[in-house]
C-alpha cells in the first residue's frame, strides 16, 4: 500500500477545527482506506452505507449516533441524505461529544443538502487519485499512462490497468449515478464523456456539442456541469480583464485523470499515446492537475486572446500571480505568446513545464522546468528565477 501520510495530516487536522469534516473526490481514489485509518472498520463508529449491516444500525439514525463519542465516520454519505440534518443536530452539541468524518462521491453543489444544512459546521477536504508528488519522480510515465486512480495505477500489466479503467466508466455510469439520483441513460453520457476526450484541452463549445449527441445547449451544459460535479471532468475558466483585446470568455475543458482520458480514447499503451493527435493535450491537461495539486492556489485560469496569445495556466496566489506553460517538447524557447502573457496579466514568473530532465531559465521572469521536479519538491511553481531569488536577498 502507498502511504499518503499528507492527507492523513490534512484529515486530522480538519477534525480538529470542524465539527463535520467532509471527505469527498471520486470513487475509487482512496476515500476509504484513509477513513479506516483513521477509525477502524470494526469500530461502532464506522459506518460503510454499501454495507446492509451499517444501514441496518442506522434505522434509528439520532439513536445509534448520539451515544459515540470521538470520530464517527459515516462512508458514502450522498446515499442516505436524510441524515444531514440529523448531523447538524449532532455538531450543535455543547461540548460537542463527536466529531463527523463524512465520505462522499460528489461535490457539495451536486449534495445541496449538505452545504445547505451544514453551513458553518463543515469543512471539505477534496481528495484525488495518486498525485506524482506521492510516488515519486520515477513514476512519472506510468502514472501519465495510468491515471492517479489506485487501482489503476497499481495494476500487475498495462492491459490490466487499462481493462479496469474501461470497466470503471461502465460501471459508474450503470450503477454509481442512479445511486445518486442521476437518471440521464448511461450510454448517453457515455457518449458524451467520450466527446469530452476529444475535446480535452481544447476550448468548450457548447453549440457544437448539443449537435453531436441531438440535444439542447442548455442539456449540454447541464451535462458537463454533472460530470465536473463528479470530478471527473475539470471547467478551466477563463481569466478576462480590461486589455483593450478580444478574449475567450468560455472554459477549457479536461478530462481530470489521465488514465480514464486514454481509456476513453482507446489508447491502451504508451506507444498508442505518443501516436495519437491528443498527445499534447493529453500532456497539459496531466501537468495542469499535477501543478494544481502541488501548489494549491486560490484561483487558477487560463487566458487566451481571439489574436493567439494564450496562458496555458494563470494561478493566483499570496496577492501575487504566476503563469504556467506546457509544452510537450524537448527544449521549448521562448515565445511571442509568453512574452505577451508577461506583459499584460503582470505575471510575478512564468513558469514552462515539459518533460526533459534539465532546469533552465529562458529569461528572467521565464523559467523552463522539468514536470518531475513537481515530485521531488524542487519546483518551487511561485518562487522561482532570478527575479524572485533577488526580491529574497534584498529583504
């Protein structure tokens, strides 16, 4: 088992200051096993609602809750929404006896009913799959190929992983999204989540989406929204300020993990990957979730004028802001479109990520890295050049 002791750490550490700590991300990325190391599955303050036995506890919901003391866990909480409210009951004890770990499949606007009855007393921790920064700069190919999620990444073969991410889509449209209420048919988000795959990295287009699967606009967006709610698909959106330019203003979309992007293009080896159209993009669209990981920003865009200048990735953080480029080359230079980025966003560093070995700076606000360093920690993403390592000395 890979140890993710920073997400143990983060756990714990939202159980301290919370009275309800969500625990939420996609199924299968390891929600579970980090909840049963933090209470035992044995303990009578667990609770796995896929187990007949726990909902068979839970008849009385308030009478087998309001006795445990401690952490109680409560997994797959979005299939039995009926006990928000006893929950908020529960946290509103003073002192409060329990604290609530609750696991869920689906973000807060998707559970409405959480963040509505639970507003103030909850905090969200968002887990993904395996990140590089936990497995370490050696795995960097393998985890591109595979995704983040554990089972996947894990598998004994190539064939294996890539068989287990196929079954995975299947089933979590056939049966995970009733669970949840979802009652759109499986084959036409299937559908759908396959057209996301070509359009991974590239401009989203509503219009043009509704025409392919002979539905509404409105439908469309609704669906894209859904599968961002599940975590499978991340909306970039887009950053527009006063430039006297022509920008986008609709978002970017990826498929979040790179594993279930390949298996929802058929591409089942690495060699498949490298030969396919979407290579590129299937490259950005894995360091801008690697980078989003690492640096945990308080806001991330992208940026892109109608004339083509574009920033791959604009993040904000600590009142500063940063670009980030991705290039799947061996040596990329210097271009027009970063120089135009420095200028006009007022970029503190720009940062080009690719997948070469050696660190070298393009200029002295433009730095090219190589996308393992994310994993070994020395790719400081808002820190870096000679710019900022001057402003250190100064002070």
């Amino acid at each position: 088992m890979i140890e993710r002791p920073r997400w143990l750490a983060e756990i714990r550490a939202a159980l301290k200051r919370s009275r309800v700590t969500a625990l939420i991300g996609p199924r299968q990325s390891g929600k579970t096993t980090l909840a049963r190391q933090i209470v035992p599955p044995d303990s009578r303050a667990y609770f796995d609602l896929e187990d007949p036995r726990s909902l068979a506890r839970l008849a009385e919901p308030m009478t087998a809750l309001a006795p445990l003391r401690g952490v109680v866990v409560i997994d797959e909480i979005q299939r039995r929404p009926d006990l928000f409210p006893i929950l908020r009951v529960l946290a509103d004890r003073r002192p409060p006896p329990a604290r609530f770990l609750i696991l869920g499949s689906a973000s807060p606007e998707l559970l409405r009913q959480s963040s509505e009855t639970l507003a103030g007393r909850l905090e969200t921790v968002t887990l993904s799959g395996f990140g590089l920064d936990e497995l370490g700069p050696a795995a960097l190919r393998r985890h591109w190929r595979r995704g983040g999620f554990p089972p996947a990444y894990l598998a004994r073969s190539e064939q294996a992983s890539f068989v287990w991410r196929q079954q995975f889509i299947h089933t979590y449209l056939e049966r995970d999204l009733p669970q949840l209420g979802i009652t759109i048919p499986a084959a036409t988000l299937l559908r759908f989540w396959t057209m996301l795959g070509h359009y991974h990295g590239g401009i989203w287009n509503a219009a043009e989406a509704a025409r392919s699967l002979g539905v509404t606009e409105p439908t469309a967006r609704r669906y894209l929204d859904l599968l961002a709610g599940l975590f499978m698909v991340r909306q970039l959106q887009p950053w527009h300020e006063n430039l006297k330019k022509r920008q986008v203003k609709a978002p970017k979309v990826y498929v979040r993990d790179s594993g279930l992007l390949h298996a929802l293009l058929g591409l089942a080896s690495e060699r498949e990957i490298l030969s396919h159209p979407k290579v590129g993009a299937s490259w950005e669209g894995y360091a801008i979730e690697e980078t989003l990981r690492v640096v945990r920003p308080e806001a991330a865009y992208f940026w892109a004028t109608h004339t083509g200048a574009e920033l791959d990735l604009l993040l904000f953080k600590g009142g500063h802001r940063y670009g980030v480029e991705v290039k799947f080359q061996d040596a990329p230079r210097l271009t027009a479109s970063m120089r135009i980025a420095l200028a006009d966003l007022r970029l503190e560093h720009l940062t080009v990520l690719y997948p070469g070995d050696l660190r070298y700076d393009l200029d002295r606000r433009v730095t090219v890295v190589p996308l393992a360093q994310l994993a070994s920690g020395k790719a400081d993403m808002v820190a870096t050049g000679p710019t900022r390592r001057k402003r250190r000395r100064v002070r």
